[in-house]
C-alpha cells in the first residue's frame, strides 16, 4: 500500500468518532479496493496508539463514569447505556466498562480492588452484584471488537490460522521445516515461527526461516518487530521471510536489506536447494 492512501485512511480514522467496529464499516465501504483484512488491522494499530495517550481520559478524576451511566438509567435509558457512552467519549467499550467496575467497588468496599479482581468480574459477569450493570457490562464485551477477552481470542486464533495456513503451504510445496514449539523444546527463547530444515531461495534471496504476521504492517510496527524480533532470528539462522499476509506500507521495505525479505503472501518463484551442487565441491 502506498503510503499517500495509508496515510489517507489514518486521517479519516482520527476523525471518527464512535465504536471501531463502524469505523470499520465505514473504512470498507470507502476503499472498496482496500481488503478488509488490511482495514481492520489499521484501524487497531490507530487504536493502540490511540489509547497510549487516552489514560487521563480514562482514569482522570474528573471523568465520573459510573455517575453517567446512574443518571442515564435514573433517566429510564434502554439497555446498552455504557457501549453509548464509549462511543460518546471515544474510548473501546471493555476499558470502559472495566474502569465503570473500578468505579462500582472502590465506592462499594471504600478502597481500591484489584486488577485482578476486576478481571475475573469481566470474564464471569454473573458474579457481579448489580444485574444491571452486570448485563451492561456483557454487551461491552459483546461489542468491543477490539478490546476484552473475546477479541483477544479472536484475534489469537486468527493468528494460528495463518500460521496454519502457512505450514499447509509448506506441505504441499514438500519442504522440510520445524515449528516454533520444536525450537523452543531444544531451548531457544526467541524463535520464528518456521524454521526450514533446508534453505530455499526466493529471487535469489536466501530464506532460512519465515515469521507469520496475520496483520498490516504500519512504518511503526514493522520498526518495534524488526527490534524485538527478526534481528535476533538474523543473529540466530540467518538471512528469513517475513509474511504480513494483511499488507504493509511499500516504504518499509529496503531493496539493499540483507537480512529478511518482506511479502504479503507466500513467494511462487522458489528455487530449491540442490544436493548435486554440494557434492560437485566436495
């Protein structure tokens, strides 16, 4: 992608207010051109880097989140009261209802509770003392696309389904690999998640491992995971690939980089490694 059109979509994303989840739909229907895939992704990079700066809006003192929510139901507001007031104020409706939870047992035991507390409070709902606020806090869940437990999930298991698809590939093309749990079993810490048993060449580029990544690839984050991640494999294995299946910036990627190739799909163009060409020097 670009990054004119990405830049595009970031401004019109800051400019949104309201649920990610219709920012979304407003993103598709806008760039019909643009996967869906890649649009979500953006918009919940946007909303990391979002929420990096929205701790004051949160926690601030001032915002009294739980009295909100009391007066609207005093005022005889239909159910989904909280996800109303996220949109309102621009924040994922799970942090919300979590900080409304704070809110609810702090005044209730006079006292900070703790994080831990709230979190299973946020798992099981039943356990929460007032019903209505308890089936508030559900719909929160229910509705935070990209907040809470149930989009974490989501996402984790999005994640193995491209590393699933990825070893599938793998299979049907017959080259030889070893996953990440086989690596960390021999004691490595930091492991891609392939690890061909032998080398392959995509263009010339020699590829000893490759990393799936079930997301688009922002300037930002592709910086963060070249620091944490690919130069420890390059130390490791060698030069790799990485795959953002979702997409990335075209500006990330340097044509002299010697270290890893970066593709939105699995390469097509392989050139195998030929036992023959070994034994002619020995």
């Amino acid at each position: 992608m670009k990054k004119k059109l990405y830049d595009e979509i970031v401004e019109d994303i800051s400019k949104y207010r309201g649920l990610t989840r219709d920012c979304a739909d407003m993103l598709i229907k806008k760039y019909p051109k643009v996967s869906s895939e890649s649009l979500h992704s953006i918009v919940s990079s946007e909303l990391t880097n979002r929420l990096k700066k929205s701790r004051n809006l949160l926690y601030g003192s001032r915002h009294n989140y739980l009295g909100l929510f009391r007066t609207a139901q005093k005022n005889g507001q239909p159910p989904g009261i909280i996800v109303r007031i996220a949109s309102d104020v621009n924040l994922p409706p799970a942090l919300l209802a979590r900080r409304i939870l704070e809110q609810y047992y702090q005044n209730a035991q006079e006292g900070k509770v703790s994080r831990s507390t709230i979190s299973r409070l946020l798992k099981d709902t039943g356990l929460i003392e007032d019903m209505d606020l308890a089936y508030e806090i559900s719909l929160c869940i229910l509705y935070d696309d990209r907040c809470g437990f149930i989009s974490d999930a989501f996402c984790a298991e999005i994640g193995r389904e491209y590393e699933v698809k990825l070893q599938n590939i793998l299979q049907e093309h017959k080259i030889s690999y070893i996953t990440e749990d086989d690596l960390r079993s021999r004691g490595y810490d930091k492991t891609p998640d392939i690890k061909l048993e032998v080398p392959i060449a995509i263009n010339g580029f020699v590829i000893n491992w490759i990393e799936s990544k079930a997301r688009f690839a922002t300037p930002s984050i592709h910086k963060t995971y070249i620091k944490e991640q690919f130069l420890s494999y390059w130390n490791r294995f060698g030069p790799g690939l990485v795959i953002y299946w979702f997409g990335f910036v075209d500006e990330i990627v340097e044509q002299a980089e010697k270290k890893y190739a970066i593709l939105d799909h699995f390469p097509e163009n392989i050139t195998y490694m030929n036992p023959m060409s070994v034994q002619n020097l020995i």
